[in-house]
C-alpha cells in the first residue's frame, strides 16, 4: 500500500517538475546573465578608478590600469565580432590608439554595447557554427569573452585594492 502510494504521489508530481522544467533558463540566457553582471562590474571599475590611476602599473611588466580597460574593450569588441559572425577587429587596437580616461570608458561602453547584441543572441544562433577558420559555436565564443572579461576584472581587483579602493563587487548590494 506504501509503495502504491508513493508511486501515486510521484507520478502526481511529474508534471509539474515537467513544467518547471520547461520555464527554466537556456544556456544563452544564463551566460547573458553572468556577462552583465561581469559588464557592469568593468564599467563601474573603469567609471570609479580616478584618472591618475590609469597610469598605474603595478610591476614593469605588466599593462597599466589603462591599458588593461584598453584591451579589455579591443578584446570584448573583437570576440563579440566573431560570435555575430562579423569581421573581427584586430584585438589591440584600442590598446594602441586610445590613451585617455574618458576615451577608454567610452570604448569599454561601445564594446560592451555590442557584445549586449552578441549576448541576446538565441539559443538557435548561439548553436551556429563560427566563422571562416574559427573553430567551436558562436556559444563558444560568447564563453570565451565572459571568461576573459572574468580574469581580467581579478587584476582590476588586485589593482584597485593596491591603491586602496574597494572593487564593485566587494561593494554592499544596494
């Protein structure tokens, strides 16, 4: 009689755990996700660290502050390219020709603006194939962005709390 029981109260339960099941996030969508938080994590770094901070540069070896805003827009620019299916930019360009804080909140704010395109994307494009000699699915490359972006905001992290300020993440929730 328990046993029946049981087997009527799970098979009760089917579906809704079917239900459930089909309101939950895509792929795409939970990735979307993770990256806009990562986005908004750079930008408020990038808007929050003082001007005469960008020069800052934490051994000889390493990128500035600047710089690493710099690369992080060329690279977002040129991964965001590829998972549109788009040409991509050289990845350092903006490192090379973009030098003052305003400029390089400015080219963080447009790169970013167009991996938001990138990161709407549907799953059924997401799934597409990349491009020409790229190898993996446009979803690939979506990854590949949130993960550099993530690594690179680790070094905002460390740069910031060298000059004593307290990242955005590190921030209490509003």
């Amino acid at each position: 009689m328990l046993r029946r029981s049981l087997l009527v109260i799970v098979l009760a339960a089917v579906p809704a755990f079917a239900q459930s099941a089909s309101r939950s996030s895509s792929a795409t969508s939970e990735i979307r996700k993770a990256w806009e938080t990562a986005r908004g994590y750079l930008m408020d770094a990038a808007m929050e660290v003082p001007e005469s901070t960008y020069a800052f540069r934490p051994t000889p070896d390493v990128r500035t502050f600047g710089e690493l805003i710099a690369h992080l827009a060329g690279a977002q620019d040129s991964f965001c390219a590829a998972a549109l299916g788009e040409a991509r930019s050289a990845e350092d360009a903006v490192e090379k020709t973009t030098k003052t804080k305003a400029a390089l909140v400015e080219a963080l704010k447009k790169s970013s603006d167009h991996c938001a395109r990138a990161y709407a994307m549907s799953d059924q494009d997401a799934a597409k194939p990349l491009g020409g000699d790229e190898k993996g699915s446009r979803l690939s490359m979506l990854v590949l962005n949130l993960t550099h972006d993530n690594e690179h905001y680790g070094n905002i992290v460390t740069y910031m709390r060298m000059n004593h300020m307290i990242p955005p993440s590190s921030k209490p929730r509003k």
